[in-house]
C-alpha cells in the first residue's frame, strides 16, 4: 500500500541532516498526493490540482509512471474515507444546483438563486429555429449552425438583467412551418426597379430573394442544406474580402446570380455541341 512508500519517504527525509533536523515530518500527519489536469477548470490555460493518494491504495495501480510524487501536510486517509468525502461534496453540490433556478431569457445559461440578486446575462431576443439541418436565432438568421456545439456558441444579441419569469404567450422554438407562416404574412413580389432601389439603399430585400430562390431550388430537386451551405460560404467569402454587414446579402445574391447563369449558359453551349 501506499502507505508503506509514505514511510520510506518521511524516514529518508527526517534522515537528512539539513532538512530532517531542522524541519522533521510526522508520518501521522502528512499524506501523499499527485498532480492530474483539472477538468473543471474554466480557463484556457491548462490547469492541474493535487489529488490525495489513500493510504491502503495499491501504489503500482495509483501512482502513473514517472509521475512526481507530493508530501502534503494533513493525515492520511483511507479508499474508503476519500469515497464518502467526494459522496458528501457531491450531494451537497446537487443539492445548491436544485436550489438555484435557470434564466428564462433566450441562450442565457445563468442559474442563481430564486428571487436574486440576478446576474448580469448575454442573450438573444427571439427564439431558437430548428429547420431541416439548420440551427439558428430568429433574432441572428446570418449566424447559422449544422452542430449543436456550434449553436450553443453563438453569443448572445443583447445584454440585461437575468430574469426567472416566463413568458407562457412565446414560442420556445421555431420551426420550417413558423418559417413559411412568416414568409407567407410578408411575401409579396417586387418589380425590378424595386429590387435595385431596395440594393441600393443596402440590400434589403436581399434575404426574401435568396428564401425565394431557396424554395424554387429545393423544388427541383436540390437540397435545401447544399443551398444553405453553398450560401453561407459566400458570406464567409464575403466578409473575408471586407464586405459590409449591410450589403452582404446584396452581394451574395448578385454572385450567385452570376454563378447560376454561368451553370445555364454552360449547359446551353453543351445543347449547341451536341446538336
């Protein structure tokens, strides 16, 4: 066991004339510990946090290879006495998570205590849209995810105050027939001069056009996921070329234009050669 290394390593110590003389260890009150990475760390640098070594554990099976061994003031404690300690500090933190109540606000991830003080939160202001393969905010449709990782990264909109009230009259989350309800209310067609001026003054009719192009493409069969794909990576493209947020869209439309019609007249050339 442990406990007979421990031994070896307070009488080599309390041997040496400088240390052992000076600053003797009590073998009853001190105990072995090891360094392991601390997972619950929230930093970015990696973190490490002592981990007592029970003095009946079996040495070869809990000390790593070359790992650096610590004598750490305090008395040695059994498998079994370390055990009920992480049991007691377990139920304990289940039982303050029980107590404390989730912010209601969209994307927050907060908990405090029921009734404050409320803490500070980074939030969206609409619901979560959940189309297809899709995952975005109503709130931020230009920022969207394909994995739930990715989608639970896109910060907040807007700040505030955490609240623990619900509002029982709002969606909790969208989906494809949300979606065509609100391009069913605010469909409506534009002439080309309407288009141009709406492009102008920033591109503002930029993303009905691409919804509309989405629909008549997945009717002829091309996946709605490629044509989101295919669109945020234009934007990605865009915004690496310095385009602004406001005529982002307005770009986007206009190069897939071009690329659509370059596709059309390429087949048109290939009828004429065939022919």
């Amino acid at each position: 066991p442990s406990s007979k290394l421990l031994g070896q390593f307070v009488e080599s110590y309390n041997a040496n004339e400088t240390l052992g003389q000076s600053n003797p260890l009590a073998l009853d009150n001190v105990h072995l510990a090891i360094r392991e990475e601390d997972s619950s760390s929230t930093t970015e640098v990696d973190a490490t946090t002592l981990v007592e070594i029970a003095s009946d554990a079996i040495t070869i099976e809990t000390i790593p290879d070359r790992a650096d061994v610590y004598i750490v003031h305090g008395p040695s404690k059994t498998l079994g006495q370390i055990n009920e300690e992480k049991r007691v500090a377990e139920e304990a933190l289940q039982k303050e998570k029980a107590s404390l109540v989730a912010c209601t606000r969209f994307g927050c991830k907060n908990r405090f205590p029921p009734g404050g003080p409320y803490p500070k939160c980074v939030h969206h202001v609409s619901p979560p849209v959940f189309h297809e393969t899709a995952k975005f905010w109503s709130c931020c449709p230009n920022k969207k995810a394909y994995d739930w990782d990715d989608f639970q990264k896109i910060e907040g909109c807007s700040t505030g105050v955490c609240t623990d009230v619900k509002e029982d009259t709002q969606k909790q989350f969208l989906g494809g027939c949300d979606l065509r309800e609100q391009a069913a209310e605010s469909a409506k067609l534009k002439s080309i001069d309407d288009f141009n001026k709406a492009q102008a003054a920033g591109g503002s009719d930029a993303a009905p056009v691409l919804d509309r192009l989405r629909s008549v493409m997945k009717e002829i069969g091309v996946e709605g996921e490629l044509f989101d794909q295919v669109v945020e990576g234009m934007k990605k493209e865009g915004m690496e070329r310095g385009v602004g947020e406001k005529e982002l869209l307005g770009v986007v439309t206009e190069e897939l234009g071009k690329k659509l019609k370059s596709a059309m007249k390429a087949i048109a050339v290939d009828q004429l050669r065939i022919k």
